[in-house]
C-alpha cells in the first residue's frame, strides 16, 4: 500500500509547490463567485473530509468545512467531546486506534490537535491523508493564507490577476521584509520553515527566555547556506532580536499572534508580565524605522494585549481580515492538491 499524501508541514515542501498552491488560491479568489477554475467544482463529490479538532476553531474550521463543500465533498466535524478519543490509561480509545478506524471511512482528515507528535502518529496509521489543522509545533494552513496576504500586499491586485490569469510562475519577494514580534510558537515557525525560501527576509524579536525552537533555526540555517551553493537561488536572511524596534526596522509587515496559545492557559499570568512592551503600536513602528507604509498582520483570534486598536483596525494598516478570508482561498487549494487534483 502506498503512503498518504499527508500534509503536516510547509517544512518539506519546494518552494515550487508553496508558490504553486499560493498561484492555485488566488485563481479560486479572482474567479469568485464565478465559474471555479479548471471546472474543479466537484471534485471531492462523495468524498468525506473528517474534521478532527482537539482545541477550538472559527476560522480554520468555517474555512475547511466551506472549501470542501465549495469542491463538491461531505465536511464532518468531530469534536474531541463527541468522539471515544482520550487516554487509554484513562479508558479513552488510542490515536492509533482512532487513526485506523477513522482513516478506514474518510478520505481525509483535517486534524487540530496539541503536541505535534499526536498529528505524526495520526499519519501513521490513517489510510487518508492527513492535513495539519494546527499543532502546537506548525500551522500550515495559516502560514500559506499569509504568503497569500503577503503577495497581495506586495505585488497588489492587479499585477497579480495578470499574473495568474497568464499561467505564469509567481516571482518569488526578494527584498521583502517582514518582522515577527511576539512568542516562539506554531505561527512564527511556520513562517521561519517557508518565508525565506520564498526570497522573504524575516526578523524575529521574542522576549528572552522565549527562544525560537532550536529544530527551526537549525532548518533555517541550514537551507540558507544550501541556497548560497546554488546559482541563481535565494534566500531570505533571518536574524533574532529581543527587542521589537529591533525587529521592525525597515519592516514591510509587522506580524504578530497572540501571547498565549491554546493549552498555555496557565502560564497566561506570568506570560502578560514577559511580554511588556511587546504590543505592536504606531509608536513601536516609528521607533524601530518599519517602512512608512508598513502592514499589520495577525492570524487571530486577537487578544487585546498584543495589538492596539489603531493598528487593528486601521484599514490602511491592516490586513488582518483579508489575512482570514484568505484561509479559505488557501485551503481549497490544498484540498484539490490533496486529493490529486491539481
Ligand atoms: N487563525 C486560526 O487558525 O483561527 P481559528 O483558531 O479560529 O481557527
Ligand atoms: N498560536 C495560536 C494560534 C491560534 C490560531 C495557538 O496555537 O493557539
């Protein structure tokens, strides 16, 4: 038997194919509401994707139910309360089990989850691909929806219908800069594992004692002197920094999430104290020199404390809900990818 086509990681795949799915994605956005490109409407028709969520969801969850049905297929939510999912020790039904049974009746499964080990072992035993909803160590699908915002952003609406209604390869952001300020989490290292290869410079401040993974710098590291080998190659330089200004300096685009990601909970007091002076603001911009016409993203949910107002909501600023509307654009063009069908 051959091995799903899981998705788990932007880490291993080509920049080729990021741009590839990203290109895929903006066709889906620039043809809606009309016909779908490639006549793909019903290629999942009688296909069911599982939606197997141990944390909760508005957007990942409405974006995945919405772009496998928009393909023609049957979403199924299965929340952790209403599957025999727990700890074995504790009378639960296993991963491996519930991997098996539900990969034996699905043709896919989209799973949000804790500890990356979890979604791994999933994959290890489901006959259907398995796509990474959000682990605790990646969010693919949210870092492809934000090198989608950040090419829009970049090369604008209509430069990039040219581009896509012609077939042409997207370029890759050689020049870009986007600063990262906020924790060590899933969000940043998903950008680190693709954003660089794509030409994207990125600098990170995190607070001290909230080090970058040392698997993600290493992969970064890395992949930057593989690029330096190869003419004609590029790659983003990455720095890490405490301090914001630090961060922001010369910035394009100002990203941050929040700075207490579901399961840390318990640390949300003695986190808050750690991460003083680190909500991004006007004020912060201007002292670290970002670019006059910097961006904000954001994946959300946003808490207060990470983001003023004036930034969120300025429309000029940020990119926050097109950042969002994106995930679905991005997740039909998985799915189709996925599925095999383009
Ligand atoms: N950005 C994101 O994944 O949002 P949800 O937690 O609402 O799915
Ligand atoms: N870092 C956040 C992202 C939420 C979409 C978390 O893991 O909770």
């Amino acid at each position: 038997s051959h091995k799903p086509n899981h998705f788990l990681t932007l880490k291993t795949l080509p920049p080729a194919t990021i741009l590839s799915l990203v290109h895929r994605s903006l066709a889906f956005k620039h043809a809606h509401p009309h016909t779908p490109p490639a006549s793909n409407t019903n290629m999942l028709h009688g296909k069911t994707l599982a939606l197997l969520f141990t944390k909760k969801s508005t957007r990942t969850r409405i974006s995945a139910e919405t772009a496998w049905s928009s393909l023609g297929g049957h979403p199924m939510f299965l929340g952790a309360n209403d599957i025999q999912l727990g700890d074995p020790a504790k009378g639960g039904e296993s991963w491996r089990d519930t991997a098996t049974v539900v990969g034996s009746m699905v043709d896919a499964v989209f799973a949000r989850l804790g500890d990356h080990k979890e979604i791994e072992e999933l994959a290890q035993y489901s006959r259907a691909p398995v796509i990474n909803a959000l682990t605790a160590k990646y969010h693919p699908m949210q870092a492809l929806a934000d090198i989608m915002t950040i090419y829009e952003a970049t090369l604008g609406e209509r430069v990039l219908k040219e581009i896509v209604s012609s077939g042409e390869d997207l370029p890759r952001l050689e020049g870009v800069k986007v600063a990262w300020v906020g924790d060590a989490n899933n969000i940043i290292n998903s950008l680190l594992v693709s954003l660089p290869r794509l030409g994207i410079h990125v600098s990170v401040a995190t607070p001290a004692g909230y080090e970058i993974d040392a698997d993600i710098k290493e992969f970064v590291a890395v992949e930057g002197a593989r690029a330096k080998n190869v003419a004609g190659d590029t790659y983003g330089t990455v720095s890490y920094t405490t301090d914001p200004s630090v961060a922001c300096n010369g910035a394009h685009i100002i990203v941050t999430d929040t700075w207490v990601s579901m399961g840390q909970e318990a640390d949300k007091e003695s986190k808050l104290k750690d991460f003083a002076g680190y909500k991004v603001t006007e004020a912060m911009a201007k002292l670290g020199n970002a670019h006059p016409d910097w961006k904000f993203m954001h994946c959300l949910p946003r808490k207060l404390e990470e983001v003023d107002d004036e930034v969120f909501y300025n429309p000029d600023r940020s990119l926050v809900f097109s950042e969002a509307e994106n995930r679905k654009w991005t997740a039909i063009a998985v799915f189709e990818h996925v599925m095999g069908g383009k």
